[in-house]
C-alpha cells in the first residue's frame, strides 16, 4: 500500500477517526462508478424534467430532486478522488470531465442563491446548461474508456450495501437542506417560483433567444397572421385585444408577472374546425414553433401589448403568443402562423431545436 500525502502527520488525538475515514475511503471503486453514473444520469433526467414542467407541484418535485441528486455528486467526490488517484494516470479528457462538474454544481448553487444578473452575457442557468452538455459528452468517451463487465452486481442490493446507500441519500439531502436552508435565511427563497426562476419587473422583462433563433427584420416581421388559414390583421388584434394577466417564466431562471393585451385562440379558431382537431401549432416568421393541445386554445392569446405598450422588435412584434401556464420557451415571438391539426401535441421535440 502507498502511503497517503498526510502519512504521519496526522495529529496524534484523532488517530481513530482518520482510520475510519481511510477505511471508508478504501471502499471506493466500482460502486462509486455505478454510483456516480446513476448520478449523473439522474441530474440530466431530473434537469430536463426541471425545464419541461410547469405545474407547481410537478415543478417543485423536479427541482428538489434534481437538487438532491445534483448534489449527491458533491458527496460522492471524495471516493472518486480515490478512484483517479489509484488509476495509473490522469487523462485530460477526464480531468476536463471533473472540471465540467464543477462549472456545473457552481453555477447550479449559483443560480439557487443569487439568479441571473441580466446585464451578464451569460446566466447561470446558462452555463449551468452548457457544462452540462459537454459533460454529456466527455462522460460518454470516459465510461467507454474504462467500461469494466458487471458494473453493477446482484450483492449491491444486500441489506449492508441498502444501508450505505440509504446514509449516502440522507448526506445528498442534507446538502440540498443546507443550500436552500441558506436561500431562505438570505430571503432569496421567498420569491422564487416552484420552478426556481428569479422575479424581475414587467418593464425589465429582456428579449430572450431559446437557441439559435433571431430577431427578423422589420420587413420580416407578418403584419398579418394566417389563422387557420385566414389573414388576420395585427391592426385588427391590437383592436380587439382584450388584458391578460400571464407570468412568463424563462428557463434562463427568471419570470415576470405582466398584463399582456391580446384575443385568445379559442375567438379566432372555427369550432366546427376546432372540433376535428388535436393539436394546434404556432409558428415564427423565423420558423420557430410550437404545437399545443386544442385544449388549451382558450388560455392561448395573440398579443399586440405588454403593459400596455407595443411589444418592441426583441419581444415579438407585431404580434407574439402569450401561453400562461408554459414555460417562456413556448410563447412563441413573432407569429406568422395558427394551424389546427390531427396529431396529438406529444407530436414535437421536448424543446424547440431553434
Ligand atoms: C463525474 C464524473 C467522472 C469523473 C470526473 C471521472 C474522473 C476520473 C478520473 C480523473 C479518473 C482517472 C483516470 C483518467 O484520468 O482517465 C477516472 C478513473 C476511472 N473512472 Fe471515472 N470519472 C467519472 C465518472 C465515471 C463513471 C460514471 C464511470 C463508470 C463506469 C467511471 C469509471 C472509471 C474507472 C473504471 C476508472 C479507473 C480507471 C483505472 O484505474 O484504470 N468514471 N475517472
Ligand atoms: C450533470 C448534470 C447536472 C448536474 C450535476 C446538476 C446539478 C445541479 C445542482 C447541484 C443544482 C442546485 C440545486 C439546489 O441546490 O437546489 C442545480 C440546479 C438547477 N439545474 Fe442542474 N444539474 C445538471 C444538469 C442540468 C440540466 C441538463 C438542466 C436543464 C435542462 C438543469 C437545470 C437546472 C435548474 C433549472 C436548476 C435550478 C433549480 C432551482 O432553482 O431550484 N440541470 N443543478
Ligand atoms: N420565435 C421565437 N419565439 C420565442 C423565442 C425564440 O427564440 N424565438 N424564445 C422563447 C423564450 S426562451 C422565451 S423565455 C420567451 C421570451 O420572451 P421575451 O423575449 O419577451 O423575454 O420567448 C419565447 N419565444
Ligand atoms: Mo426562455
């Protein structure tokens, strides 16, 4: 056995307990593989669940479990240490890997106890997201790399191991109690919503890009919208607009109460038409789209206003889609189009590619 960079330097009191830490810490090896894979797995599952949700219940749930399990990685840290020390050498791949983690669990934390500073050009959801998907990445060639048989075995469900296992959660909990236990003494806990986004002001609300959309042109931009087939005049919507209370929440991490002024789909759309539907899809001029069960045409509105003022080039103009209820990424900006359909609204990627 190597010894230990603390090899004889430990303080004779406690000679005890470092024997029991290094006994633990020999532990370490396959399960703490298994057991950082199913983290990982977990904290990407549980993130795009975080982002999809809306409910508050389901929205909650998705967060707190995406933080427990987020953090499980934090405890999990010191055995895996033990893994990288023991292999014969450190590849820059993996080295990158743990560095990714780290971006990620920082800026996670980050975003929990202080939200998006808007005048960033980055928020920390935004980079928590990016580190992410490099992880993804660099996790895919380190576990081919070191894949060994039988990662996972019958012994590990015995009643020791469910025990570990079980001490392991209640630690991953308790570091999810102390983050958010440190959210609340800060007051940053008493605004958030359940899905954790940051409250700013209707007037601060910023022109937001999902992925790699635009903003169009002023010649771009449809003066009138094709309903169902039927062109719509934006002048003839800013007219019949009537207000609509709405929260637009953005999965960049904050959410804003406005009064929008806008027709709901449910005036525009024939019944009759409505009828033979399922779904409906809204589309940009940009060809960014979003397709919603006929369910919810009454809560959908074609907006002209936000308080009361013309939207600006950044947030829609003319006319934009207000959806209370769904995260911002689905009030879809600058609406050339409305079309009923017969496929059902799971009929679309999760998340707009746009
Ligand atoms: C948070 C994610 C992870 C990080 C940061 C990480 C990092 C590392 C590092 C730095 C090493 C030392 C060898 C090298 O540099 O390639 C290593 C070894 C190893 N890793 Fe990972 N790892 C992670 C997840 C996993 C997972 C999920 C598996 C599961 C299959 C795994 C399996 C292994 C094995 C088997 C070794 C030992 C290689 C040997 O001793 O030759 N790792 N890991
Ligand atoms: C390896 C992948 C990931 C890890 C390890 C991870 C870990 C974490 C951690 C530790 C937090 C702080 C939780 C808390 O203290 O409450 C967090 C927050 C968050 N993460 Fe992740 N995450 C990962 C991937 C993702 C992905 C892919 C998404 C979205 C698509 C995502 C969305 C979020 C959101 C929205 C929050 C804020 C939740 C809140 O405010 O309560 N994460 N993450
Ligand atoms: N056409 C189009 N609509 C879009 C987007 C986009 O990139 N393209 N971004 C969405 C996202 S992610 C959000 S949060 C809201 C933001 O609206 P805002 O720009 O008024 O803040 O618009 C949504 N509508
Ligand atoms: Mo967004």
């Amino acid at each position: 056995m190597p010894a230990g960079p603390d090899a004889g330097t430990a303080p004779p009191r406690a000679p005890a307990r470092r024997a029991r830490a290094a006994a633990l810490l020999r532990r370490a090896g396959r399960r703490t593989n298994a057991g950082l894979l199913l983290l990982l797995v977990g904290s990407l599952a549980t993130g795009g669940l975080a982002f999809a949700t809306a409910g508050p219940v389901s929205a909650r749930a998705a967060a707190v479990a995406h933080g427990v399990v987020g953090l499980g990685l934090v405890v999990l840290a010191p055995w895996k240490v033990v893994v990288a020390r023991r292999a014969p050498r450190l590849t820059a791949t993996s080295l990158t890997l743990a560095g990714l983690v780290v971006v990620c669990l920082v800026a996670g934390v980050v975003e929990v106890l202080a939200g998006p500073d808007l005048t960033a050009p980055l928020t920390p959801i935004q980079v928590h997201v990016g580190a992410a998907v490099g992880i993804v990445v660099l996790l895919v060639v380190h576990v081919t790399r070191h894949w060994r048989p039988r990662l996972v075995r019958r012994t590990d469900a015995g009643r020791r191991q469910l025990l570990r296992t079980a001490t392991f959660g209640a630690a991953a909990a308790g570091a999810y109690v102390v983050v958010e236990g440190v959210a609340t003494a800060t007051g940053v806990a008493r605004e958030r919503t359940a899905t954790g986004s940051h409250p700013i002001a209707a007037s601060a609300i910023p022109a937001t890009i999902w992925l790699l959309d635009r903003v169009p042109g002023p010649s771009d931009r449809a003066q009138r919208v094709l309903v169902d087939g039927v062109g719509v005049d934006a002048a003839e919507l800013d007219a019949r607009g009537t207000p609509v209370r709405a929260r637009l929440d953005c999965t960049t991490g904050w959410y804003a109460d406005a009064t929008w002024t806008g027709v709901a789909l449910a005036d525009l759309l024939p019944a009759a038409a409505v009828a033979q539907a399922r779904s409906v899809v809204v589309t940009s001029v940009t060809g960014y789209r979003r397709r919603f069960n006929v369910q919810a045409l009454a809560e959908l509105h074609l907006c002209t206003r936000v308080e009361g003022e013309r939207l600006s080039p950044g947030t829609g103009a003319p006319v934009r889609l207000v959806a209370p209820g769904h995260r911002g990424f689905w009030w879809v900006k600058w609406v050339a189009s409305v079309e009923l359909s017969p496929l059902p609204a799971a009929a679309q990627s999760p998340f707009p590619l746009q």
